[in-house]
C-alpha cells in the first residue's frame, strides 16, 4: 500500500499536491484496466487496511485539526487514513455520484445521517420529514458502507482521544455538497470540486 505525505487542517479528505511517485488523484492508468469497485469491496478493503496496526500509528496526529494520508484504494478508488482530534467533524456534506465505506481504526466515531435522497440540484434549503435522521456509534473496528447521494457528518466526540478512521470513495470524488442544518432544515452552502481541493 503507498502513503502520500501527511496533509493538515481541512475539513473533509482533499487531494494532496501531486509528487513525481504518486498517481494523479483522479485518473487510472491506462496500462492497469479493473472493474468498478463494489461497496462491499471497499468496505472490505477499509477493514483491512484498519488493522494494519503500522500504518495507523504512521499517521501524525494534530491537537488542532485533522489529518490525513492518501492511500492506494482498490480497482481506482479514492481512499484516505484520517486522524481526528477531540471534538472535531466534518458538518453534514455528501459525496455526489460516489459509493463509499468506512472504517474506526482507533477511538471511536459518531455518524449521523439522512434516510432521504436529496434533489441533485435546483435548491438551496429543505424542510426535513421527522423520521429521516439516523445516528450509529463506531468504535474501532466497525465501520459502514454506502450509496450514491448518502447525506451525513462525522464527529469525534470525545473530549480527549484521537480517533483515527479509514475510507474509501468510487469513483473518485467529482464533487462534494456541504450543508448547513438548523432544526429540520438543511441549507446548501456550497459545491466542492476537485480543483477546489488541489
């Protein structure tokens, strides 16, 4: 498995700038066809690569913000080790045309989600039904898939342990969504590319 060097303080996984030795963050070489990875491929590959005991204790851990190191994903995947200081979270965002998984290496992780499928576009705030949140607690070890379009946000919650996770996007990230949520209504606040990331 290659690592990419450390990057700190952003919200979300974003790509690291591009070294000689690493492949560019969205493209397959053409020489090394695959299949699309399934959810449970990836979810399968995040568990394993999460107890890679050396691996997770390669990653620098900041009091301040979250880190990470891009990771070799599988068939083409986008995947990421994450570290997350106490009390930190990414806010409620989804992942576009892109299925995922993720895994708790070390501490534990809190997901709240939405059991709705958002309109791909044309809005900017929503009214919630009431039955649509959905909150799991995991600690090391466990860890979920997911679909297309999968709304949620994931916190530390701890208030002095780093916890570290594992994920894994396909395809790559096109784009992300990041919301704003008061009570039952969820407010689009912006649409993140890739270019936005580099």
């Amino acid at each position: 498995m290659s690592v990419s060097p450390a990057a700190v303080g952003a919200s979300e996984p974003v790509a690291t700038p591009n070294s000689a030795s690493d492949p560019a963050p969205h493209s397959t070489p053409a020489s090394a066809p695959h299949s699309s990875p399934t959810q449970a491929e990836l979810l399968g590959f995040v568990r394993r690569t999460a107890s890679d005991a050396e691996l997770i204790a390669s990653l620098p851990l900041d009091p301040e913000g979250r880190t990470w190191v891009r990771l070799e994903g599988p068939g083409g995947s986008e995947a990421w080790l994450i570290g997350w200081p106490p009390g930190t979270g990414t806010g409620w965002h989804d992942h576009s045309d892109s299925v995922g998984a993720f895994v708790t290496a070390a501490g534990e992780l809190k997901e709240h989600s939405l059991a709705v499928r958002l309109p791909a576009d044309g809005w900017k705030t929503l009214e919630l039904a009431d039955d649509v949140d959905r909150s799991r607690r995991l600690p090391a070890g466990k860890g979920r898939s997911f679909g297309r379009h999968h709304v949620h946000e994931v916190l530390n919650e701890s208030t002095d342990l780093h916890a570290i996770s594992v994920h894994a996007y396909y395809p790559p990230l096109p784009q992300m969504r990041r919301f704003s949520r008061s009570g039952p209504i969820l407010r689009l606040e912006q649409v993140e590319r890739p270019e936005d990331w580099q």
